[in-house]
C-alpha cells in the first residue's frame, strides 16, 4: 500500500494515498495500530426522521493534498449525501496526531447528525481503558463482542456518552510495547459517544469510536468544529494515560469558575443510605423507616460506631411513590415525620440528604396507580417532552414507571424542577442528589424541530444542562440554604463546579471489566463523589460466595478518595447494596463498621491528601499475592460466555501527593487478619520509623486498616 507519513517526535503516522485511512503507527519501531478499513463515518437523519449511515466507501473521489509534515484529505461524490464535501486536516503538534473534521454541502433534505473521524483500530489483545463511570479496563467477552451504541431513538441508549456516564473524554489501548492515547480536546465539551466493539468477525481488531455530534450553532449545512481529535502515542498504563488528560484538564477555562469543597466534607461524613419505602428489592409498601423519624437511634448508633458525622441519604420518599419524578416534594406521608429526623441529626451534629429522579417525567407508575396520563394529553404535554428524529415522545419503561424524559431547553420542565429544588432547599436539607438517572450529568437527547435547540443532539445539550444547574444552585442561594447538588454516577467535567458531590458507580463496571478510579486521578481536586449506593452489587455480584466483598469495595472506595458510605435495611443492619435481598443474610455488620472507623480517621487525618490532593501513579506494589476474584451472577455472565468473575488487585491501595508537595502511599489489608506482604518500591520510602530503598522489602498490614507509606516531599 502506498502511503504518506507525517512524524512526530519519536513517532509516525501512516496514512493510505488510496482512501485516507489510518494504514499505520509506529513509535521506535513498535506498530501501535492496525490498518483501518475505512478513514470516517457519518450519520445523518433524513426528511422522515430515519438514520441514514455513511462512510468514506460511499465517496467515489479522494484527494490528498500533502503538506510539509501535514496533510488534508477530501472526500466527495457521495449518491447517499449529493453535494457533500468531508474535509480532515491532519498534523502533528504538542507531542500529537492532530485530526480536525469538516462537513459541508449537507443537502437540505438531510441533517448530519455525527461525525466520527478518525477512524482507529487496535489489536484486542492490548489493554483497553474505557472512561465510563470513573475508568474501566476492559475483559472479554465484552472487548471483542460489544455492539456499538450511539445516543438513538428509540432507547436513548447512552453507555459512551460524553458528557455523561463517560466522565473523560478520552480512551487508550496500550500493552508493554506502547500505546495509543485517544480523545477530544474540547474545552466547551459537546456531545459525544466514547465506544469500542469489534471490527472483524474473529474480534482480533477492536475499532474505537469518538463520535461528534453536530447540534449546535451555524448553518446546517456545514458543521466545522473548533477543536481536535488527538492521537498521542505513551508508556505506561491507565495512570499514565489519566495523567495526560489530567494536563489536558488544567488547561480547560471552565476551572476558574469552580469554587472551594464545601467546608463540611472537612469532617468526611459517611453516608448512611436508607429506603423509606418497600423492602430490598420491592419498592411498594411501607416499612420501619416509613416513619423517619425512627431510623435516628440508629444513624446515632453508626455515627457513634464510626467515630464520624453522617449523612443520612433518603431514598423512595417520593410525593406519589419511589422514583416518581417530576413532582416529588412534599414527601409521601407529609413533611413532619421527615423534618424531625432533620432536626434530630442537626442537633446531633449530623447531616440529611435526599435522593431525586432528575429529568425525567412519569405519565404512569408501575408499582401504585399513580398516573397523569388524562393532564398529559389533555395539556398536550408530549410537545414538551424529549422526542425522536420522528418527531415522536422518546416513552421509557424501565420497571418502575413509563414516561419519558423532559426537554430541558423548554421553560415547562425547567420551571417545575427549579421550583422542586427551591422547595427542597427551604426545607433545610443538606444535600440534594437531584440528577438520579442522569449519569454523570448527561442531557438526554432531543431532535424536536420546535424546541429552542438544533434538531440533533450536540453542544447544545452540554449547555443547556450546564445552564439549568446554574440555575438551581441560584435558587437554592436566593432561600438562603447552604444545600448542595449531586447526580449519579460523578460528575462529568463541565458540571463539576455545580455539582460538588456525586454518587460514584465504579461498582456497575465489573460486568464489563476491572474498575479503576481514572476518574480520581483526573478530577479529584476539583469535585468529590461518595462510595455510592450500590445499586447493582446484589444483582451482578454473587454477594453469598464471596462474603467479605463488600470489605474490597469500601477499601477501594476509601483509595478512590471518596467518602465511604454504606446501604440500611430496616432492621437497621448494613446491606450489600441498595436493593439487595432483605430475605438473605447481610454481610457481617462489625467487620464493616471497624474498617469504615479505622479508614475513616486516616481520611480525617490525611485529609490534605484524600480529600485535596491530587492521585498519583503508586510507587510500591504487592508481589507475589493472587488477584481478588470477584464472581458474577450467572444472569451477569456475558452471553458470549467465558466471564464468570472479574479479577481485582489483591489489595487496594493508591498514591496521593498534598498541595505541599507531601506525597503518601494507602495499602489496605480489608480482612481481619493482619498480613505478611511483599513489597517492591521504585524509589525510597518510609513506613513508620523504617526506612526502604528502592527494591522489594516485606511488611504486615494491620487488620482491617491501611498501612500508611511516605515518600520524600516533592519542591
């Protein structure tokens, strides 16, 4: 194949003079990429509201203007698109692959809604980072068998979006001979979808996708976007790749605006989870708790046990039933019973919060009679609802109710949900995880030709969304409340300044691979998560066979530097998550408690550290120990077969160094034994009054707790 390259530092990109495609990559000698097929894909909605799929096979004519070390390629001649032209400008700068797209001449007929350019391969047998919910490194079945999934009607599938459940917008594929950095440097963070999924029957190539959505404005015949896609060649592992979006990130304008942690995540808080309705897994009916009231004594008892504050988290109190948006407040059985629990952790020195349903908007519950499908078409409430490229409502059912999802850039949904956080916030709760559902904080998409928007999802979502947190935390201000905003899943990077606490779904990956806290590394000076609800442990995780798992997760919980948090029965003993089975044995409550009140008082003491720090690639590693197995369900075995557990580092732990410069090292021993391990160390380090050269060294760790590693201060 005849190709033309351009070289970067140590580094050269290969691309075919036939079609413009990727042919090769190589740095000193080392292929990092397999031959592309292809060199784009495009996507555009026609008249009728159908998706009309093109790639650069369906141009009969290319041209490749060479340059000095640059290149642009054109594209026309396309039957599907007349008149379209697709442009890339290709260079190399700042130690990167630079591709910028371009698209004009769109026929009138037609809406280009996405982009995906360049086109990337990589051999599955390389590492496979993922950025969705905090950072996954991929395992087959699933690398190799994936389908891709792009924001569509109907679905509204989102597993790669950006900004959403991807809270980075960036993915790597690496082994020990190199790899490949991939991602967007857009510093005003328009819609995109991060995925990967096989591109050849054997699942030996793993294409991976950065899909740009075109909603925004200009003319929509052209959509020229004023940003790259970078592809970076490093060494090294997930940490390495997050610390090249780290730098990425402090570059990014948006951080001036992000004001100081709130002054009570000082006193690191556990957060306590409770439902005060239905029982585990069913949401109907009441329970001890329904009274709220009587869930104090004991809050009182495990704030006592833990040696902590903390922060009683209410969830299933919805107004007409659990997970009922978009009228929740006042809560079910009145404000009375719930304002006394307030008031009694208040004086205790404690705090409340409160889960939400975020955008979305319920026409009829599947669990009460609950409906209001008569006002929902007697007021013609559909035109205000997300709807499809059809022009049709996006309607959901997910188990619990069916609805859809509110347009946020109309004034209808906005009004109702600012006036439910003012509510919320004059009732003198502490903290409000309003964006339930939303992940990461993602704006669903909307194609309404109607609505004050451009009709395919882009940028636009990002600042609509971005607006209407601004907007809540302006009215929770004009009450004079001191509450604040959280979603599920962490906060994606342009909603970090509104949205200071998050509920982290690290724990929904093990389906798909190994969790890692990439998210941590990137973000954790600027925003904070909790341990989360655990919403999916019970379902995914075979809890009985591997009793001590909830032990790893609070560990690993506590090396994320994340506040650790735990789920109620109402019994009052701790759960495995949120909807576990209340009929089956719970994990053992006082190992629980010990860990949470020995980790807890190092993140107290260490709170320069864990909670405004910044993570670090970890100096010392564990030798010589097996990894944790964690087992699936057999519902969660992927179908493709050959995945009946997910294998974790056999100890957490994670490096972190102060604003002082300070730099210090948690290895966790979450069993209640102590351990004799092997340790090897890149460079010198302190552990108590012992001093370590580099090389291995052995240690014991002390029994549900964390050894404490230091190394030497950095100017």
């Amino acid at each position: 194949m005849e190709v033309f390259k351009i070289f970067g530092d140590d580094s050269e990109l290969h691309l075919s003079r036939r079609d413009g495609s990727i042919a090769a990559m190589r740095r000193r000698g080392k292929e990092l990429l397999l031959p592309a097929r292809l060199a784009f894909s495009l996507r555009f909605v026609d008249a009728e509201g159908g998706y009309r799929p093109l790639d650069s096979g369906h141009f009969a004519n290319f041209e490749l203007q060479e340059l000095k070390n640059a290149a642009v390629c054109r594209w026309t001649g396309c039957a599907g698109a007349p008149g379209t032209t697709v442009k890339l400008d290709i260079s190399f700068r700042d130690r990167a692959f630079r591709f910028r797209p371009e698209v004009t001449g769109v026929p009138e007929a037609l809406r280009l809604e996405l982009v995906d350019a360049p086109v990337i391969v990589v051999p599955e047998s390389n590492e496979l980072f993922w950025p969705r919910h905090d950072g996954c490194l991929v395992d087959q079945p699933e690398k190799g068998s994936r389908y891709f999934q792009r924001l569509s009607a109907p679905g509204m599938a989102v597993g790669g979006c950006y900004p959403g459940p991807c809270q980075m917008q960036y993915m790597a594929s690496y082994s020990p001979d190199g790899g490949i950095w991939f991602g967007a440097e857009d510093f005003r963070h328009g819609t995109k979808t991060l995925e990967f999924g096989a591109d050849d029957g054997d699942g030996t190539r793993i294409r991976l996708r950065i899909e740009q959505y075109c909603g925004q404005d200009g003319p929509p015949e052209r959509y020229a976007p004023d940003y790259d896609i970078v592809l970076r060649p490093f060494e090294g592992d997930w940490t390495d790749a997050a610390a090249i979006c780290r730098d990425q990130v402090r570059r990014d304008p948006s951080l001036k605006s992000i004001p100081p942690k709130p002054e009570w995540l000082d006193e690191s808080p556990v957060a306590v989870i409770l439902s005060i309705r239905g029982r585990g897994e069913s949401f109907a009916g009441e329970n001890a708790y329904s009274r709220c009231e009587n869930a104090f004594p004991r809050l009182r008892e495990l704030s006592e046990a833990f040696g902590s504050p903390v922060l009683a988290l209410l969830m299933r109190w919805d107004r007409h039933g659990p997970w009922l948006p978009p009228w929740c407040w006042p809560p079910a059985g009145g404000t009375e019973s719930l304002f006394r629990l307030r008031d009694l952790l208040h004086e205790s020195g404690n705090r409340i919060g409160l889960y939400g349903s975020g955008t979305a908007f319920t026409v009829r519950s599947l669990m009460n009679g609950y409906t209001c499908r008569d006002e929902f078409e007697r007021d013609g409430l559909n035109r205000r609802m997300a709807c499809g490229p059809d022009g049709k409502t996006l309607w959901t059912m997910n188990g619990i109710r069916e609805g859809t999802q509110l347009c946020i850039t109309e004034e209808f949904g906005r009004e109702i949900m600012l006036d439910q956080v003012r509510r919320i916030a004059e009732a003198g709760i502490d903290y409000l995880q309003f964006f339930d559902q939303n992940f990461g904080g993602i704006c669903y998409p909307c194609y309404s030709k109607e609505h004050r928007h451009p009709p395919v999802p882009g940028r636009w979502q990002t600042e609509a969304m971005t607006r209407l947190i601004d907007d809540m935390n302006e009215q929770i201000r004009r009450t004079g409340s001191r509450m604040i905003l959280g979603t599920e899943s962490s906060a994606s990077m342009p909603y970090l300044a509104g949205l200071p606490l998050n509920d982290s779904r690290r724990i929904c990956q093990v389906v798909y691979g190994r969790p890692v806290p990439a998210y941590s590394f990137v973000y954790h000076r600027y925003a904070g998560s909790f341990l989360g609800n655990q919403c999916t442990v019970w379902q995914n995780v075979d809890c009985p066979a591997c009793p001590d798992n909830l032990l790893y997760r609070l560990a690993e919980g506590f090396c994320a530097g994340e506040l650790l948090a735990v789920t109620l029965r109402a019994d009052g003993s701790i759960a495995w998550g949120a909807a576990d089975d209340w009929s089956e044995p719970p994990p053992d409550n006082e190992t629980a408690i010990t860990l949470i009140r020995n980790l807890n008082r190092l993140r107290r003491k260490y709170r320069k550290f864990l909670l405004h720090g910044e993570m670090e690639k970890s100096p010392v590693r564990v030798a010589g120990l097996p990894a944790y197995r964690l087992p699936l369900r057999p519902r969660r075995q992927h179908a493709g077969g050959g995945k009946a557990f997910t294998e974790l580092p056999p100890l957490p732990e994670s490096c972190w160094s102060a604003p002082d410069g300070e730099r210090i090292q948690f290895l966790v021993n979450f069993r209640p034994e102590p351990r004799q391990v092997e340790l090897r160390s890149t460079e010198p380090c302190r552990i108590g009054g012992r001093e370590f050269g580099p090389g291995g060294f052995r240690a014991e760790l002390p029994p549900l707790d964390a050894l404490t590693i230091h190394f030497r201060q950095r100017g």
